[in-house]
C-alpha cells in the first residue's frame, strides 16, 4: 500500500490523538456513564436529541460526543480545547475533520468500542445513523450489527497468527490483537486499508496490511485463525458497495470464501465468518452449503440465525446503504434485485455464522438453525463444540472408548416436563432436557433416556455398564445391538450439544 500525504497525515497523528481522547475519556466505559443509560440508547436507537441534550455538560467529552458521534458542528474554539494537543489545521490535513463556515465538522467516524480486552477506537466513513446521506461505493464501513455479530461470535483463545480476509475498518484486526500473536488484515478497497492502518495505529497495534482481492495477497500462506465479515449480500452480480457487494451472483460470495477458506488454515486451525444462502423450494440449505466443502479436512459447524423474505431483505440493504425505499430510484433498484431472486426461485435468504476446523480424515458437517433467542456470545462455544466433535470421532474410531467412558450432566442441564389438561388430569406431552447457557440447545427425550442421564456422574458408572442397568430395567438381561446403538447415539447428541459431557 503507497498512501498518500493525506493518509500519512493521519496516521502520523493517531499518537497525539490517542493522547486527547484518553484525556477527556472518550473511551466506552465512560461514554455509557457519561451519557446514562437512556441516552446511550438513544444513540443506539439512531436518536440524536436525548444524545446531545445529555452532552451539553460534560465538556470536553461532550463537545466529541456531538461532533463525532452526532455529526453536529461545533465552534472551532470547542473542538481545539477538546483535542488538544492535536491543532485543528493538523486534523483537517489528515482528512479527520473539515471546516463548515465559521465551524469543524468530522470528516470521519470515530467511535469508541470494547468489545472484551478493553476500548478500542475505530475510524471509518461517516455513516447516515445520525444524518442521512448516501454512501458512494468505497464507503468504508463502521462497527454495524455485522461486525458486533461477528466480534460476539469469535473464538479468543491465545493463538499465534491471525487472517483478517476483508477487513473494512479494521475492527476484526484490532479485536483479533488481542489474542493473536500476529494479525494480517486484507481488503480490495485501498481506502478501507487507509482507514485500517490508522485505526491500528490510534490503538497502538502493528497490524500488517495487504491490499488485494479475496485470497490473492496471502496466496501460499497458513493461519492458526481466519475470521472474516465478506460481501456477502446476495443479490445481483454488481457492485454498488465495496463493504457489501462482491459482484458475484446470489450467495456467490460466501461460496467463494466458504469453499477456499480451508486451504489458509494451518493444521488444527479454526475459521469464524459471516455467510448468507438462499433458500429455493427444491433444495435443502443445508445440502447447498454443504457442497462448498471440500471432501476431506475440515469439520464445519454451521449455524443459521436468521432467515428473511426477498423483500424484508432487499427493503434492509436499501436502507443500509441510506437509501429510502420510497424514493423512485431506490425501487428501481428493489425491482431488479427481486427480479434476480425471481428468476432464481429464491424463497429467503439465510444468514448465520460458519465455523471450520482443520482436521485429518473426511469432512464432518453440523448445519443447525438458532434462530431462537440467546444471550452468550458463540465464540467460545464454538471453540467448545470442536472440542466435543473430536471426542466424538475418536469414539466412532473406538468403540471402548465411549462405552468406557463416565458422564456428568453440566450443571446448566435442566429436564423439563410440559402437561397439557386431559379427561383425567395433566397428561405428560413431551419431556426435554434443556441447556439453560450458551446456545440453549432443546432435545426431546423419552423415559429410557431420563433413567440413562440420571445415573450419570463423575464417580459412578461406565457408560455400557449403565445401559445394562437400563435393559434389565426393561426386562432384559442382554443388551442388544440395537438397544445399545439408539443409547449410544442419544449420547452422542447430547455430548455433542454440551448437555452432558465425557469425565
């Protein structure tokens, strides 16, 4: 990347900056406290009055919050007390804020974020949440719903090397930082790395940088971790914008990133990334991304958290690009959009997060919907569930192994009885054992399966030992190859889903 004076300027003034923004705690922790709770609602909700009346008395921290998160202009005099030591002459060279009359407005976006290792500061594009504008193609892309999703959603164990594929702002990269040893961040937009670089040097963070399309600029290399937020809206073949159009058709775009994505994980490494596939009436969502696997290496979970009709989804991205729907050329872009998913009998589109892992033998695929409500980030279950998925090959390899093996229920496994009313009272309906953390898994279970999980503990019995004990129980003194297989296979379920677990 050759920048330019005007990115040399503002990267050269991150230190400085840093200094002034520390000064007045423009950091995460502050801001909510600062502003309240209602008010920093309010700026989520994209309402800038209870915002900018609870600025009004917090000096030097208030007059940020209006001109970097409100877009409002403010008195020169205000914002140079504000930054100081950064000279308002300095900061508008580097491309961060622009003279409006006798006024600075913020040229860029500049917010605060702690996404769990503490503030970071992300520099983007401004964006329309507080004032409506129309984003040009380059636009660089802030923190978003996308973007938190992801930083929810992604493993932080310690690992040694980390790829951002199409870091935007660099938000990835700088989470990434925080426990990586090394992190390369890439994007085809040469503005979204300018933006990157600073945002990594306003953090005090050596990240390297490399400008190419897709997997282009680390062609040959290996990663412990891969995460990445793609473009990958499906739609046309067309780009209108950088952050979210890849120009290939439909669900092209997380095919291409799904599919290849393997090929830069070291062996044991894992992958965190957003994707999107559609739905049609003669296919299975879960078959289709499961032909974009290769036939050996990988161990994929695949989890779907959302799936939209065509319109809700088009009428979405019109307006994330600031578009209104209502506007006649806004709906001739909806007509064209619909008509791609038209011709392609589209029925939804699906959205959700794409786990891999490198492994030896053939690929393993788990694609499940989670579509109900839950509180804990994925991150660290998906490190969770990767870990279950290798006990559970090496059992299908050794039978002994899980027939040997003693089990304890995790302590957020709850059984739940539902009764409906009957002629002659409550009549049991269904039973469930029920994960009260993490994802909140739910597997129906039968009486059999009752008796098995309840005498399961840390000091108690093996596994085949104990369905013995449930076959006597049901008047057999033989276990038969079938009773054992279903028994094993309910276990294998439910260690799976982390409701019990192998001691």
């Amino acid at each position: 990347m050759n920048p330019t004076t005007t990115e040399s300027l503002l990267t050269a003034l991150c230190p400085e900056l840093r200094g002034a923004l520390t000064r007045v705690g423009y950091d995460a922790d502050t801001l909510i406290d600062a502003l309240g709770v209602d008010a920093h609602a309010a700026l989520g909700r994209s309402e800038p009055v209870p915002v900018r009346r609870a600025a009004r008395d917090l000096g030097g921290l208030g007059t940020l919050v209006r001109l970097l998160l409100l877009g409002d202009a403010m008195p020169e005099r205000e914002v140079a007390a504000a930054l100081a030591p950064v000279r308002i002459d300095q900061a508008i060279a580097a491309g961060l804020l622009a003279r409006d009359g006798g006024d600075i407005r913020a040229a860029l976006d500049l917010r605060p974020l702690d996404a769990g290792a503490g503030t970071r500061w992300i520099l983007s594009d401004l964006d329309d949440s507080m004032q409506r504008r129309t984003l040009t193609e380059e636009h660089v892309l802030g923190v978003g719903h996308a973007s938190l999703s992801l930083l929810r959603a992604t493993p932080t164990r310690p690992v040694g090397t980390v790829l951002d594929l199409g870091t935007g702002c660099g938000v990835q990269a700088v989470h990434a930082a925080s426990y990586a040893r090394s992190v390369t961040a890439t994007d085809v937009n040469s503005r979204a790395l300018w933006l990157a670089e600073a945002t990594a040097a306003l953090n005090g963070l050596d990240i390297e940088l490399l400008e190419g399309s897709w997997f282009e600029p680390v062609a040959g290399r290996r990663f412990d971790q891969v995460v990445a937020n793609p473009p990958f809206v499906v739609g046309p073949a067309r780009v209108e914008h950088t952050y979210r159009d890849s120009g290939l058709a439909l669900d092209g775009a997380s095919e291409l990133v799904i599919s290849q994505a393997p090929d830069l994980l070291a062996p044991g490494g894992t992958a965190a990334m957003l994707a999107a596939w559609i739905h049609t009436a003669d296919g299975d969502w879960r078959q289709r991304v499961s032909s974009w696997l290769p036939a050996e290496g990988i161990d994929a979970w695949v989890v779907q958290r959302d799936v939209a009709d065509p319109g809700l989804y088009v009428g979405t991205w019109l307006r994330d690009a600031g578009l209104d729907p209502r506007d006649r050329a806004a709906q001739a872009r909806a007509e064209q959009w619909l008509d791609a998913f038209e011709s392609a009998e589209v029925e939804g589109i699906g959205f959700g997060f794409v786990y891999l892992r490198a492994i030896d033998g053939p690929t393993e695929l788990l694609a499940e919907d989670l579509t109900h409500g839950f509180e804990d980030p994925l991150g660290d279950e998906a490190t969770k569930y990767f870990e279950r998925s290798a006990w559970l090959r090496a059992a299908a390899a050794d039978n002994d192994l899980a027939w040997n093996a003693r089990f304890v229920v995790d302590p957020a496994t709850a059984l739940e009885r539902v009764y409906l009313p009957g002629e002659e009272g409550w009549n049991q309906r269904v039973a469930r054992l029920h994960r009260g953390d993490g994802p909140r898994w739910q597997h129906e279970v039968d009486e059999s399966t009752i008796s098995l999980v309840a005498g399961m503990r840390a000091d108690g019995l093996p596994l085949y030992e104990l369905i013995e004990l449930l076959a006597l129980a049901h008047g057999s003194d033989d276990v038969s190859p079938e009773f054992a297989g279903e028994a094993l296979s309910v276990v294998a379920g439910l260690v799976r889903h982390g409701l019990v677990r192998p001691v």
